[in-house]
C-alpha cells in the first residue's frame, strides 16, 4: 500500500520517548494560522510546491528521490525506518508518525503501524485529533502514546484559527482518556492568539475536569513558518507576532504546573 509523506526526520528527540524516526504525512484538513508544516497542506504530487522536502536527515536524502514528495510504500518506508533499530532499542525510542494529520490517510496510516507493530516498534501519533471516530478506533490498539493537540476550548475561536470546529477533537479527546491510552498534551503558544490568559485557564479547567493527563507541551511559536508560508505563496494571516519573552513562558509554564501537570517546553523545531 502506498500512502503520501512529505518529510522524514532521523535521530528525533522530542517527539516521544528515546531516539525516533519520525514519519510526516502529507494533507490536513485544518488550516491553523501559524502551521508550522504548511507543506502538509498539500498531498501527493499534484498541487504539492517545489524545493520543499529539505529538511529530510541527509542520511535519508540518498533515497530522497524515491520517497520525498512522491506516494511511497509501508515497504520503502519501513525499510528506511529499520535501519536505526538499534538505536530504538538502546534508547526506549520508536517511530512517531505526524504530519499534516496522519489521520487523513487512515489506511496507509493503518498499515504502516501494523508494520510497526510486527518489528515490536514503540509507536508514537501526533494528531491534531480532527478524525473519524472509526478511523481511530481502528489505529488504536497499535499506538503506544497519543501526542495530541489542544489548541481552544473555545469553539469560536477554534473555528476561528484553524477553519474547523474543535467539538470532534475533544470528543475524541474524552474517548481516549477513557480507553486509559497515554496522551501527551501539546499546547502550540501564539501569541496574542492561543497565548491569552483566558484560553489557557479554559485548557486547565478542561484538563482537569476530563482525563488522567499528566504531561502538557508547550510549543512556543517559531517564526520560522512565517517563511514557509511566504515560499509557498500562501497568505500569512497572524501578521507580525509579538516575541514571548522568558518571562512569559516561565510564567504560563507555572500556571499548568501549579495545577499538578508536568510542562515541558521545546519541541519548537517541530
Ligand atoms: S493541525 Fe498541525 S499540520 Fe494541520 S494545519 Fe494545524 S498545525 Fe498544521
């Protein structure tokens, strides 16, 4: 079965635990305003911009051809992700699949981690949770840890900045704490947007009030995207941002952490 990938980072260290691979699925059906993956928008060859796919580990680059921006195979990908088992094994790592919404490829995605599965890979899915309730029900028992995306509770505004309502994505939120599956928190921080005061004592009273989640990423803003989106011709709608200072950081990290969650900051690479 063959699926679209748009990117594949080796040796990656904040996407779960250990040393990973992680797998970026092409397309996405939100559009947040500071994506900073705007090439997932785009699926398959047709309609996908050139010169992106860069950021591939150049240990991955030999093969670039083959895989990059093209529909690949479980087969080809796969055959890629073995190649650091050993470093998997020695570290507690694994595969992690993002992208763009692996969701938005159920099958592939379903394949892919049932490969996974058959070389006893720890599995990681970053998802925005904008899926299926089948489609998920079906990758489940084949994922090993949830990172997953809390970006409003508000539902306005979560049509607002990111074009679809969030009612679905805490549904599936609420239905996966329920199955008792590990689920890591990840808080994109934008200034002026999901950074406000209001938003994030409504994310701490939804946490406390669902799930058994422990753990909260924050992901500060990286103005990097601002490029992306400018090489890609797609408008930037955010405008120019406001940093966020140290001291801001530290202080919404407090907030999360005085309720009894564990904060991690970083991941902004991502
Ligand atoms: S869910 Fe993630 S990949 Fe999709 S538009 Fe939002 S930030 Fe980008």
């Amino acid at each position: 079965m063959k699926g679209s990938v748009f990117d594949l980072k080796k040796f990656a260290i904040h996407d779960g635990p250990g040393i990973r691979t992680t797998v970026f699925f092409s397309g996405c059906p939100l559009r947040c305003w500071w994506c900073h993956n705007p090439e997932s928008f785009f699926q398959g060859q047709d309609g996908r911009p050139a010169g992106f796919g860069s950021r591939m580990s150049s240990a991955y680059e030999e093969d670039s051809e083959r895989v990059i921006g093209d529909e690949v195979s479980v087969e080809a990908l796969m055959k890629e992700i073995l190649k650091d088992n050993v470093f998997y094994r020695h570290s507690g790592g694994g595969v992690t699949v993002s992208g763009g919404e692996p969701l938005y490829q159920p099958e592939f995605l379903y394949q892919l981690l049932v490969a996974c599965k058959v070389e006893n890979l720890n599995v990681a899915l970053d998802t925005s949770g904008y899926a299926e309730r089948k489609n998920l029900e079906m990758i489940n028992g084949l994922v090993d840890l949830y990172l997953y995306d809390i970006k409003f509770i508000d539902e306005k505004m979560h049509e607002k900045y990111t074009g679809v309502s969030n009612r679905l994505i805490l549904e599936n939120f609420e239905y996966l704490s329920g199955c008792g599956k590990a689920v890591e928190i990840r808080f994109p921080l934008i200034p002026g947007i999901t950074g406000t005061s209001d938003n994030i004592d409504s994310i701490i009273e939804y946490l406390k009030g669902v799930s058994a989640v422990h753990k909260i990423e924050i992901l500060p803003y990286n103005k990097m995207c601002e490029d992306k989106f400018r090489r890609m011709n797609i408008k930037y709608r955010p405008g120019p941002l406001p940093a966020i200072s140290g001291e801001d950081l530290s202080s919404i990290s407090k907030r999360f952490s005085d309720e009894g969650f564990v904060v991690i900051v970083g991941g902004s690479e991502r």
